[in-house]
C-alpha cells in the first residue's frame, strides 16, 4: 500500500521515465538494425511522440472547462488560470485526477479510435511526426490503463463508462490485456 501511494504521487516523474524509456528502446533497436539512421526523421518521431503523449493530458482540460465546469476541481481550476497561475492549476488538476471520472480519452471507445488510427498510420502514414504522435497517445494510454488496472486507486471500471452496463471481471481483463497486446503489435510498427 505505502508503495502504491508512493506511485500515485510520483506518477508525472514515471510518467517521464516511461515515455523516454520506450522511446529509446525502440530508437535503439531500429538504430541496430540499420532501420533508421540519425538524422532528421529521428527528431521528428520523437518530437510526434513527446506531443503525442503530452495530448492525453488535454483530456483532463476538456472535462474542467467544457464537459463538467460546475465541479469543485473545474472551478478551482478557473480561478487559478484567470489569476495567471496556469502551471500551479495544472498540477491541481493533475492532483486530483481521481475526482476526475468521465475523461473523454480515458475510455474504452476512445481505446478503439486509437487502434483503428494506429493501423491507419501503420500502414499509410509515412510521415515520423504522425507515427510518433500516435505512439506517443497509445503509450501514455496503456500506461493509464495499466496503473488503473492494477493500482485500483482510480478503478479501471472508470474507463468503461461510456458502456451502459456494468462489466465482469474477466470482460474487463480481456479488454485490458487486449489493448495491451494491440498497442505492442502496434506500437513496435509506429
């Protein structure tokens, strides 16, 4: 339990240490294969993916602002940016993303976009920026879905709450641990 509360408040600095993980280990591994060479490809694949992962965040911002502003934390929220203290409402956001339910990139709808997209730009994008952009959304995405499937501090269930009934466990567990495969298949491509 002690580390779990540990994870939880440390979740942005692992977050960081994730995201730059994969990143090079895939840069590493396609680098030794002769898949890829330095230049400016590499930039732009990692610059996608930085983004790419940064813009799951924007979920949280879309629910304070637009999708449900009359809660405590959306109001909160609004009154630290109109004092122009952005980054300091952004961590509060961050925070107490726990009180935060209905994300609209945190479910298992979007969960299926982001597959079909990432096929989509599997085998049709060529550009590393929207590659990049696309591994960078699927791992920040199964890398919440994890936390959340183990954690159980924000429960996983959250993430089905555009379904209107209510999931087994082994549903739940089909869907988490497909994703995961998916996104590796996925992924390793991107």
């Amino acid at each position: 339990m002690v580390l779990m509360d540990r994870l939880r408040q440390g979740k942005l600095l692992l977050h960081q240490v994730v995201l730059f993980g994969v990143l090079l280990i895939l840069t590493g591994a396609r680098l030794l294969v002769g898949r890829w060479e330095i230049d400016l490809y590499l930039l732009w694949w990692w610059l996608g993916a930085l983004l790419g992962f940064s813009f799951i965040f924007l979920d949280r911002l879309y629910y304070a602002f637009w999708q449900h502003p009359e809660e405590t934390l959306s109001i909160k929220m609004k009154d630290l940016v109109a004092r122009g203290e952005l980054v300091r409402g952004l961590v509060s956001v961050l925070e107490e993303r726990t009180d935060q339910t209905k994300l609209a990139m945190r479910s298992v709808l979007f969960l299926g976009a982001w597959v079909v997209l990432g096929i989509f730009a599997l085998t049709s994008v060529g550009a590393p920026f929207g590659r990049g952009f696309m591994l960078g959304m699927g791992l920040h995405l199964v890398f919440d879905l994890l936390a959340d499937y183990f954690d159980r501090g924000r429960d996983v269930r959250l993430w089905f709450w555009q379904i209107r009934r209510e999931l087994s466990e082994p549903e739940v567990r089909t869907v988490v641990w497909g994703f995961v495969i998916l996104f590796v298949l996925i992924g390793w491509g991107l």
